[in-house]
C-alpha cells in the first residue's frame, strides 16, 4: 500500500471511528432547547440519550456476524445508511416519542463506526501494523469528543437544535460518499465465516462463567456508568439549574475531554511501569476520590459549573486509567475467541451505560443530585470491585 493510500485509509477509517461522540456529544448542547421546544421534562429527553445507547449495544450484536459473513463493505454501508436516515428523521421528528426511537436505530447504526474500522483493520494488517492503524484512528476517536460539543453549540446557538440533526446527517452523509469512493473491501470471500446462534449463546455462557472476565469488566462497567451518567444530565444542568451558555458549558465538556485524551496517553505509557494490575488501582483510587469530592461539594450547596467540573476531570483521569487496562484483563484469557468476547464485553458495558443513563434521566430533578449521587456511588464501587474483585485474581495469563 502506498503512502497517500495509508493515509487516505486513516483518514477515512478515523472519521468512522468519530461516529460515536458526533451522535453524542454535538447533541448535548441542545438537549435542554429540546425539551422546550417538545413540551417534555428536561429528564424525558435525557432518555433519547439511553435510547441511543441501548440500540448501540444491539446493534454491535447484529451487525458484528454479519460483517464476517457478507464482508465489511456492505455492513459499513447498511450501517451507514441507517445512520443517515435515522439523522434526517431527528431532524424531522415533532415528539420525543419518535425522536427517541430514531435515536434507538440510529445508536443500532453506530457499531459501523465503533468496530468495523478496527476490524479492517485487522484485516488489511499483521499485528503490528494493525495496531499502528488504531492508533492512529484513535487520535480521531480522542479528538472527537473535545471538538463535537463546541460544534454542537455553535450549530444550535446559530441555527437551532434541528440543524445539530442536520449536521449528524451531513456527517453521515459525507462518510457514506468518501467510503463508496475510496474504500476497498478488505475480508476476502474465502475467509468469511457463517456465524451460527447457537455458538454465540454458548460462547456468551462461556464469558459470564468466566471470573477474571467479571472482575475486571466490573470496574470497566461502573467506570463507564459514571460517563454516562454525566452525559446524560450535565447539559441540562449546567444551563437550565446553572443559566450557563451552551457555549460555556461546551468549552467546560471539551476541557474535561480534553484531559481525558491527555491522560489515556499517559496511561498508555506508565501501564508497563506499574503493570495492568496497579494501574486500575490507581485509577479506582483516583475514581473515588474525585466523586466522593463531587458528592461533598454539591452537599455542600456549591452550585457552580467547576464544582461538577472539576471533580469530573479526576473522574476521567480514573477512566483513563481503568477502562483500557481492566478491558485487556478482562479480554486476556480469551485470546482463541477474541472477537466473540469482545462484542459480547462490548454488549453488556453498552447495555449497563444505557440503563444508568434510563434511570438518571428519570430521577432527574432540575438539580445536579441525582448525577452526583450516580457518579460517586459507580465511583466508590471502582475501590470495593478493585479490592474484593480484581486484587484476589493474581495475575491472569493470557490465552493464545
């Protein structure tokens, strides 16, 4: 492969690995303008944000076979299809009944950005040279969530909240083209597989008897639960209970993305020095305390935009730490089946992110307590599932 086709294939296969924060993260700004705008609690439309969650996790278990089966080029296509279709219709859509089910299908559609590029990758390289491509497209999955929020606010402060569902579609719309264009198939017929029901089933039973896959999933699960339950209501806080700008508020998410990004990077490099083990301590400690610090804070009627903030920069720093480390434990023992276990792994971290984010936006208040309470309660959890969980494992060998 030459050198302007590598990069063209980083390009577009990074651009599909931002599908996921521009769904997400450009529509934050606008939830409480929605809301207004429907006639509905500011909580009823945080469910369209558990909506689009809930189709993610089903929608990796759908598309996934039959990627393998039929290649990646017509599920990318299928998946990018849907996506742009559901786009348009939340740009129509006049209740936050359909806007929620658009939503659903429109997560079901995201797996074509969230795992296919990485499977091409595999694909196309040896171990490697594959692993260099990820890293790469993972510059575009990092950068994603800084910048999707300041291009939602901007988009809905100039044009309203119907058009951040215009931009959505426009994005999809876009990839769909360059992807038709420049994008090859890269599973060959002959290594295509028929995935059958059964083995799924079987292979899923297999993981939930599987202790080090529980343990180490725990704090992946509740790390992630602590995401979303600030995804879920921060928006409608910080401008509805706060009377900040969707500006300002953006400018506060970017930042806490932005450190985030910064500490994956540093995660990535210090895991050798501790090791896998340490390292999700670490970042459990880190967890609990700073959602323990958020829970003070709001106790003690400290209502400012950086009393959330802040605490929540610690809380990603956590994530940063956990959630790649404790995935790899998670995955180690599974290395003869490991695109199985990680789309069922995949599946249940969705499926519990979505059921946080139902529950908080149903206990929403109009105040910042219910995510507060959410957040340092999954937080403190990451201490007992380190200590009671992970800790006794030793260390799990990984299987070839």
């Amino acid at each position: 492969m030459s050198r302007s086709s590598y990069m063209v294939m980083v390009l577009l296969l990074g651009t599909l690995t931002a599908m996921p924060a521009m769904s997400i993260d450009t529509f934050l700004p606008a939830m409480p303008a929605v809301a207004r705008d429907l006639a509905v609690e500011s909580g009823t439309v945080q469910l369209t944000l558990a909506a689009y969650v809930f189709g993610a996790a089903f929608g990796q278990l759908l598309l996934a076979p039959l990627s393998d089966r039929v290649g990646r080029r017509p599920a990318l296509f299928a998946g990018l299809a849907l996506y742009l279709a559901a786009g348009i219709g939340c740009y129509f859509a006049n209740s936050v009944e359909m806007l929620g089910f658009l939503r659903f299908i429109q997560g079901s559609a995201t797996f074509s950005g969230r795992i296919l590029p990485r499977a091409m990758a595999r694909d196309m390289f040896d171990r490697e040279d594959a692993a260099r491509m990820i890293s790469y497209m993972m510059v575009f999955g990092g950068l994603a969530p800084v910048l999707a929020p300041l291009a939602g606010a901007y988009v809905f402060v100039t044009f309203g909240w119907r058009a951040v569902f215009a931009l959505i579609a426009l994005y999809g719309a876009t990839i769909f083209v360059l992807t038709l264009l420049f994008l090859k198939e890269t599973l060959p017929v002959e290594r295509r597989i028929h995935i059958n029901p059964i083995s799924m089933v079987a292979n899923f039973a297999v993981l939930l008897r599987n202790r080090p896959f529980l343990s180490y999933g725990a704090c992946v699960f509740l790390s992630m639960g602590a995401l979303m339950a600030f995804l879920t209501s921060t928006s409608s806080i910080a401008i509805q209970f706060l009377g900040k700008s969707p500006y300002e508020f953006a400018l506060a998410s970017s930042g806490v993305m932005f450190g985030y990004m910064v500490c994956s990077f540093i995660g990535g490099r210090i895991v050798v020095r501790l090791g896998l083990e340490r390292l999700i301590g670490l970042g459990c400690i880190i967890g609990a305390i700073s959602g323990i610090f958020m829970l003070v804070l709001a106790l003690m009627g400290i209502n400012t935009l950086w009393a959330i903030m802040l605490p929540m920069l610690g809380v990603m720093i956590s994530l940063a730490f956990v959630v790649p480390a404790a995935t790899a434990g998670a995955l180690s023992p599974f290395g003869h089946m490991a695109g199985s276990a990680m789309a069922n792994f995949g599946f249940l971290q969705t499926c519990f992110s979505a059921i946080v984010a139902s529950i908080v936006g149903l206990l929403f208040d109009g105040t910042q307590m219910p995510m507060v309470i959410f957040i340092s309660v999954l937080c403190t959890g990451l201490v007992f599932a380190y200590v009671f969980l992970v800790r006794p494992l030793g260390k799990i060998e990984p299987d070839s």
